[in-house]
C-alpha cells in the first residue's frame, strides 16, 4: 500500500476524535450544571430547616417566660390558633410580611403541652417546592415550673 493510499484510509479521523471530545466536555459541564443544581436545593433545605428551628425555639422561649399558661400554648395544627400563639404562627406562614416558611399555611405548626410534667413538642411544619410531602421539624422540651 503506497502513503497517499494510507491517508485515504485515516480521512475523517480527526473529525470523529473531535466530537467525540466535543461529547465528553459537554457531559462534564451538564454533571457540573446538575451537581450546582443540587447543591442549591441543599441549601435552600438547609435554610428552611434552621428557620424551623429557629421558630421552634422561638415558641419555647415565650412559654418559658409564660409558664404559668402553658395550657394556652398547645394546637393540633388545625382551625384557629390559639392568641397566644397567633403572631408566632402568622411569622411562620409569612402573612405578616415577614419570610416564612413555604407551604407553612398548608401544614400548621403542632404544640403538644403535657401540663403535668412539663413536656413541650413542637412540631413546625412546611413543604419546600416540588416536593412529595411536608417536611417537619420537632422541638422537645421540659418546661419546669419556677
């Protein structure tokens, strides 16, 4: 087989080598695009769970200071709330202007008060975007009387 016969054999080679590295950038920089896609919904998950405790400890703190009336304090996370906890839930739903957290309107908080020992649950509830479920964050705490 004669040189210029060879070259006919390898034409295109380079060409295919090409896209072929064309290919395996382009996958790399859509893994790159789909890990920061992840790694927002993290944070926003993230985020939403240190607001939920944060309201959580929140709510706790005002019973310590009310502990005389920690029987005003409880909800089943249905129907009104009670005064006692109505700005507290209004911040957690955002219907007082503040950031709340999402879907919380949907998925009231929870407070569960044993007046006899002094067991405290709060349970904040809310439903990130696209998600299947609500997503829950509980709060245990012994509140002892003075």
């Amino acid at each position: 087989m004669t040189l210029p016969m060879k070259a006919k054999l390898q034409r295109g080679a380079m060409m295919l080598e090409a896209l072929i590295g064309i290919l395996i950038f382009s996958a790399g920089i859509l893994a790159l695009i789909g890990m920061q896609a992840l790694a927002i919904a993290h944070v926003a998950d993230a985020k939403y769970r240190a607001d939920a405790s944060f309201f959580a400890n929140e709510i706790i703190a005002q019973m310590w200071v009310d502990r005389a009336n920690l029987a005003n304090y409880e909800f089943a996370g249905s129907g009104t709330p009670p005064t006692a906890i109505q700005p507290w839930v209004d911040k957690i739903t955002g219907t007082t202007g503040g950031n709340g957290l999402p879907g919380a309107a949907a998925n009231l908080p929870i407070i569960d008060v044993d007046t006899a020992t002094g067991q405290v649950s709060v349970d904040v509830r809310w439903q990130p975007p696209n998600a299947q479920s609500a997503h829950t964050h509980r709060t245990i705490a012994l509140i002892a009387a003075p």
